[in-house]
C-alpha cells in the first residue's frame, strides 16, 4: 500500500508574513484529515515561520531546490543540511529549474544524493515539453530523465523517493493532462523503468505523484486512478480552501 501525498508547492509566493496566514488557515483546514501525506513547500524565507507553526502537527515541510554540497563558498545556495533542520522533505529538478536555472539530469543526481545523505524525502519532478510530446517522445525523456537523475541511487533508498511526473505544458497552464493520459504514463512508462532498475517491488512501492494545473475541481479525477499516488500542487497550494479540498480527494 502506498500512501497518497499531496504536496503544495508555493514557487516564488509569499513573504513571511503572508506564508504565516496561510499555514495558519492550513493547519486548521488539514487538521482532521487522515490517510494522506500532507507537505507544504514555502520559499526558504519562511520555512522558519512555518516549521514553528507546524511543530506537533501532522503536516511536513519541504523546500524548493538545495545545493548538493554540504557547505562553502557557493554564494546564495542552501546545501541539504540546512534545509534538514527544519524540513523532512525537498523538491529536486522541478522543470521551471530544469529551464530558468540550467539544472540536468546530473544536477538533479547530485541533489538526489546529498538529500538522501541527511534523510531528506526527495520529490523528484520529470516530464516533458509540449513539443517532446508532440513529436512523440515523452516515453523517451522521461526515461533519461529517471535513468540519469537515479543513477547509482540503490533499491534501499528508492522507494524513499517520491517522483513528480510533471508535464511541461500541463505546469501553470490551467490545462493539465487527462487523468487517463497520466495515469498511463506513469504505469506504461515510468513504474516499467523504476522495475527495470530496482525489481518490482521497490518499483510498487514507489510513489509517483501528478502535476500540473490540479485544481479541487480536478483532483479527484486524478485519484481515483490507482497508479497515481497524490498531486504536486503549484498555484492552487496558495489559497488554503482549494489546497484543503485537494488534500481531502487525496485522502478519498
Ligand atoms: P501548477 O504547478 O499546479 O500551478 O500547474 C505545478 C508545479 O509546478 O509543481
């Protein structure tokens, strides 16, 4: 059984003040719901503010991006064990780094590692672009995304990783992929590759989440598919009601 995970992720939003009112109304919102893993995902600047609202609730915490060194002269980064103070997990390779930030494959596999070595939960993002879709190649990019971003990463640790299957064109466009249509890549495409690596049952016990524009309209679309194990929340993690109502079809 794997447990479903709603994960919002706040992007560049919010100052310390505004993220204090919205994990306020978050905590509330998500306190009785049950069965589902619930993680926020505030721009560093206010992981402090809401790792002290959120101590002895059941919600967790993540940043955005890390640096994969531990420590030292890489001016304006955050290495894992920072973030490890506060937070239980991080975001690695989302697509908005992979095209603003130069961020690769092999980026993503030094970032995979560091996180791991302070027990951070990595939410690994992969998807392709409109036009890899177009010219069908999906099957293929997300294969080297998953072959080159887990490379050397062992059976012990993988199925502490949560994968994001993003599609490009589906992030803050407000046309996000038919349930249908993700739930077939990740079952036709991404557990297929993540068994090849690491045998079927570290490949079952993976979770593989879906993002891209989910709304509380659309959510539960996406859920009932058993091969979809949660969301990555963009724009609809900012306002607490369409975050809760999420989580709430997450938890079914
Ligand atoms: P969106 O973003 O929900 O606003 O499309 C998803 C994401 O980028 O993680």
């Amino acid at each position: 059984m794997r447990k479903p995970v709603i994960a919002g992720n706040w992007k560049m939003n919010k100052t310390v003040e505004e993220s204090r009112s919205l994990v306020y109304d978050l905590s509330i919102g998500l306190r009785d719901i049950k069965g589902v893993e619930k993680v926020l995902l505030p721009p560093y600047l206010s992981i402090l503010t809401a790792a002290a609202l959120l101590e002895g609730t059941d919600i967790g915490l993540g940043a955005q991006n890390l640096h994969w060194e531990e420590k030292g002269a890489f001016t304006g980064e955050i290495s894992a064990q920072m973030i490890a103070e506060f937070c239980q997990y991080v975001l690695i390779g989302h697509s908005e780094r992979r095209t603003y930030f130069g961020e690769s494959d092999e980026t993503v596999n030094k970032k995979i590692f560091s996180a791991i070595a302070h027990n951070l939960i990595p939410i690994v993002c992969v998807g392709e672009t409109l036009g890899e879709k177009e010219t069908g190649q999906t099957g293929e990019v997300l294969v080297r995304q998953i072959l080159n971003g887990l490379k050397d990463v062992t059976k012990e640790y993988v199925s502490a990783i949560i994968i994001a299957y993003e599609p490009v064109w589906a992030i803050g466009t407000g046309k996000a992929s038919s349930a249908e249509d993700a739930r077939n890549v990740i079952r036709d495409i991404i557990r297929p590759v993540l068994q090849e690596m690491y045998g079927v049952q570290a490949a079952n016990s993976t979770r593989v989440l879906y993002g891209g524009s989910v709304t509380a309209a659309n959510a539960s679309g996406f859920f009932v598919h058993e091969d979809i194990d949660g969301a990555l929340v963009g724009g609809a993690s900012l306002k607490a009601d369409e975050f809760v109502k999420i989580t709430q079809a997450g938890a079914g």
